[in-house]
C-alpha cells in the first residue's frame, strides 16, 4: 500500500482536502502515512479541527459551541458513531467505484438518518444573485450528522458516480472533476509527480540494459 505523503499546499491543519468534496475528505481522515494507517480523528478535538478547516464550521459561535463539547460524553459518543458510519460510507464509495450501488441497508441507513437529522437550508444573496445554502447550526453534538448524512445522500445520487474514484498510488478517494475526467492521482504533488519520476527511471533502466 502506498504511503501518502504530506505536502504544505494540500494539506489544511494536518487535514488532507483534495477531493472536491467534503464528504470524500471527510473519508480520507483514515490515511497511511509512513507506511502506517493513521487515524487523522483520534478525538473530538480533531473533529472540531476538521470541521474548521474543511469550512463546514465558519462561525465563531460555532467555533466557541464545539470547544466546550471537547470532553462531553455525547460528543465521545457521536465520535464513535461518525467513524463507524465514515467505514460504512467507504464499502459505499469502493462500491460505486467498480460501478456498483451501495447496499440497501446503507441506503436505509441514510435514509433514517436524514428524516432524524433533516438538512436545514436557507437562501442567501451573494454576487447579485440568491443562493440555497446549507444552514449549520448545531446545539448539541448529534446535530452534527445533519451534515454528513446531507453530504453522504448528495455524493450516492451523484449523476456522474463514475467519477469517483481512488488514488492509482494509494488510499485516497476523489471526485474527478476535471474536464476530460482523466484524473488518475490524488493531486501531482502527492502521487502523480512520483509515479512519473518511478516511470521515467524504470524506463531509463530498461533503455541501459537493452543498450
């Protein structure tokens, strides 16, 4: 398995974001760094350090709201929750990358989970023009699964599900959004610039020993 490596412009406070979606950063908090799987979510601190630099959480009440629930209980709880549902969500993505559906019971279990924790929107004027946006305002820690589950429902009915897709060179997924949707890498710096230089050495080494 290959390790990922850090680089300074793709990563945010210890957090990997090269995904184009949040949902799919959210599941590559589970990396291999130095040749080691390495949970980035180790407590609810993290995942208030996530939240904040994934721009999921902007507010300064917020900010202040999820610094007092660091050794709740109920904050430990739904920590415990998330990452099993993020592993549940991952067969999901692995699913769908080799063009299948998600499991009914994944399906159910969102569904659930939606009509228990409904995604709250509000419109907002911006550029001269009005824009529907997600409205995050948790009072306790449970409300925080409104955004996953929204984010988890939008990324399973993606129109262009083939798209998704995981890193040739490691443990990353991604929504490929570029124009010819030939993504292959993480992101160049990572993975891509390495698998290159691998290529292009092996290729030499072939050359000389022909030679």
């Amino acid at each position: 398995m290959r390790t990922v490596t850090q680089e300074p412009d793709e990563w945010v406070d210890g957090f990997l974001f090269v995904a184009n979606r949040s949902i799919l950063d959210f599941l590559n908090t589970k990396l291999v760094l130095a040749q080691v799987p390495t949970e980035l979510l180790p407590d609810f601190s993290a995942l208030e350090r996530w939240l904040i630099a994934s721009g999921i959480v902007r507010s300064a009440k917020t900010k202040s709201l999820l610094r007092s629930w660091r050794h709740l209980p109920e904050a430990a709880v739904f920590l415990k929750g998330l990452i099993a549902f993020r592993e549940r969500l991952r067969d999901a993505v692995l699913r769908m990358e080799v063009g299948l559906v998600p499991s009914d019971e994944f399906l159910q279990e969102i569904n659930t989970g939606l009509v228990q924790h409904p995604p709250v929107t509000a419109l907002h004027r911006r550029e001269g023009k009005v824009v529907r946006e997600s409205l995050f305002d948790p009072k306790r820690p449970a409300d925080l699964w409104a955004s996953f589950l929204n984010e988890a429902a939008d990324l399973l009915s993606e129109p262009e599900s083939h798209r998704i897709r995981q890193c040739e060179a490691c443990v990353v997924h991604f929504l490929d959004t570029s124009r010819k949707g030939s993504r292959r890498w993480c992101s160049m710096n990572l993975c891509g610039n390495k698998r290159k230089v691998a290529a292009y050495q092996r290729r030499k080494r072939d050359n000389a020993s022909v030679g």
